[in-house]
C-alpha cells in the first residue's frame, strides 16, 4: 500500500483538532515508515516527512508546526516542494526555547539537546 499524501493531511488535520494526540501522530508515522522501507523509497521527499513525524517527540514537533506541514504537502503535490524550503523552515526555530517551553511534557525527550539549552531531565 502506498502512502497518499491526502492521509498525511487528514492525520495532521486530527491532531490539529485534538481528536489524536503526539503520540498517536509518532505511532501512525512509524507504521508508514516501515511501509516505506519495505518499498525501498528511502529517496522519497514524503519518506523524510513521515521520518520527522516519527521522531516528533525527539524533533520537538509540535502542533504549531501543523500549518507548515500542511502547507509543504501542498507543495509536494504541486511538485514545488524542496528539501531547502523543509530545512529553512526548521533551522529558523529556536529549539532551546521550544524545549525550555515543553520542560516537564509527558511526551518530548530532551536529552539530545546541546547542554546550553536543555532544560534538564523530565
């Protein structure tokens, strides 16, 4: 079964609404990656996507990102999406405040952080 862009934005669109939460969004995408890797698309700009979105609570992916996501998909269906546009818009995100907000979160992992910025163990 290939993956359809359109099921990457319904479940990003559920998460948007509350009806699933980070950790539903990580398992989804950790089942699609398999998929992928037993296809041999390792290549595929959505494999790296569904990459992030599988490590979200490692990446600090947040619900505030939902409309990137969204937006860069449409992209990927235009043929207008670039690995650059993916990298900018992460590389523009300070990930040491992020983490410093999400200091006591069930869910996201700190300890990859430089020890500048993280906020200690949670």
């Amino acid at each position: 079964m290939r993956l359809h862009i359109g099921q990457l934005k319904r479940l990003l669109r559920a998460w948007t609404r509350y009806e699933v939460d980070c950790r539903r969004v990580q398992e989804q995408a950790e089942d699609w990656l398999d998929q992928f890797l037993n296809e041999g698309r390792s290549e595929d700009l959505i494999f790296h996507f569904v990459l992030h979105l599988s490590y979200l609570n490692w990446e600090l992916v947040l619900r505030e990102d939902i409309p990137f996501l969204l937006g860069f998909l449409t992209l990927v269906e235009c043929g207008r999406a670039t690995p650059a546009l993916w990298a900018a818009y992460w590389n523009r995100i300070n990930f040491g405040a992020r983490a410093t907000r999400l200091h006591g979160h069930r869910y996201y992992c700190f300890s990859l952080l430089p020890d500048e910025s993280s906020p200690g163990p949670t």
